[in-house]
C-alpha cells in the first residue's frame, strides 16, 4: 500500500489519527524503514505546510499548488491530501506540535529537515510576498529542528534579506564556507586596494574613494567572521 493510500485510510479523524499514527512511530523506535514513520511524516508536512500557508491570514491558491508540486501528490488521493490540508488550515496555532514530530521523527537526518524547510520557503513565496508572520514561522520551525546554522543560507535561497548585506557587499551568499568567502575577500582587496591607485597616480578623490570602499570591504567581511564565531585576523590595512 503506498504512503497516500494510507493516508487516506487514516484521515477519518484527522486529529486522533494523527495523534494515533505519531504514538506508533515512537513505538517503532522512528526506524528509517518503519511505514508507520513514513505515514506520521507525510501528515505532519501536511499539516505543518497548511499552518504555514495560514500565518499571514489568507490561504491562496497558489500557496495550495506549491505544495501539491512539491510533494508530488497522486491525481487520485488528491481531495484526501486536500482535505487534511484544508483541515489543518483553518489555523495556524499547534505548528510547533507537528515541526517537533518531524523533528523526532528525523533527528538523525538533518538533510530530511532541511529539504523540508526549503520546501517551506517555496510555500510561503508562492504568493510573491513573504509575510512578517510567515517569516516568524520559518524561524521557530527552524529552531524547533535544530538547524538555526543553516537558516540564513536557506532563506537566501528564496530571497533577498537586509541581513545579508556583508555577503552582498562581498558578492558571497550565506551558503558558502568562510574559507571561499576569505578567498572572495582577498580578491576584492587586490582589486580595490588604494595604494594600486596611488601607484598610478589617481587623483586624492579618487583614493579617497577607494579608501571607504575598502572601509565597507572589511566591514563586511570582520562582520561574517565575527558572525561565524572566528576571528578578524587578516583583514586588510587601509592606505592612509
């Protein structure tokens, strides 16, 4: 029997069935290979995606078929996966009881978590504009998963965030290791370090110029090393 099919078996009550197929994947130890995990899973992303579709107020339709191509829902169970979704969208409250299920349900495959945080994203962007409360959303379900290291790079992923303004400033994304971000670093410096200018005579406005340029160069890049725990060391002097 495939996952949708028992989903739909188990959809009479949505609440108590939910709750019932949970108990049995703690049973199972939440085995990778346990059907009962699988099935407890795929209501819980139901769910968890409708609360999120719902934080701003309005479910739209587009919120609705991101999340049918997302999960690649069969033709044929797609009332019942559209009933437990229309179901669990009547409200946003009790979202962190189905991200602390998924959770538990994979806490020894952070990459599982991960794809479903991205898949989360696509949803609350379907609608082309990524409300206050659907952000607050993505954040405690980020936390809840224990991934909060790795939410700044999904989130640029799907969009561009005032944060982010020390990796634009460096032409980095979140998502790299510092290592490639120093690389990108000690480039911008070579290019547009003041004394190249003064070797060839620029005017003083020109150096000027150049010297706040390199300001905002490091700034940037102290401000992602602090950010990540390491330490400024090799930061780039400025030419007086």
């Amino acid at each position: 029997m495939s996952i949708w099919n028992k989903l739909s078996a188990s959809i009479g009550d949505f609440s108590r069935s939910l709750a019932g197929w949970f108990a049995r994947a703690g049973e199972a130890g939440a085995g990778q290979h346990a059907p009962e995990r699988s099935v407890a899973f795929t209501m819980a992303v139901i769910a968890l995606a409708a609360k999120l579709a719902k934080a701003d107020g309005v479910v739209t339709d587009d919120e609705r078929e991101t999340f049918a191509r997302l999960f690649a829902v069969p033709a044929g169970q797609r009332r019942n996966v559209e009933r437990v979704f229309r179901i669990a969208s009547g409200s946003s409250a009790g979202f962190e009881a189905y991200a602390s299920q998924i959770a538990r349900l994979f806490h020894d495959s952070p990459r599982v978590l991960e794809d479903v945080l991205d898949s989360l994203f696509h949803i609350a962007g379907a609608d082309g504009v990524m409300h206050p409360d659907e952000m607050r959303f993505l954040e405690r379900v980020t936390e809840i998963f224990g991934i909060t290291h790795r939410f700044r790079c999904i989130r640029a992923r799907h969009m561009h965030h005032p944060d982010d303004a020390a990796y634009d400033a460096l032409g980095v994304s979140p998502c790299d290791k510092l290592e490639d971000i120093r690389r990108a670093y000690r480039r911008l410096v070579r290019e547009n370090h003041p004394d190249r200018l003064i070797a060839r005579g620029v005017p003083k406005e020109m150096v000027k110029l150049a010297n706040r340029r390199m300001a905002a160069i490091n700034a940037a890049f102290e401000a992602i090393v602090k950010e990540r725990g390491g330490t400024g060391a090799g930061v780039a002097e400025l030419a007086p």
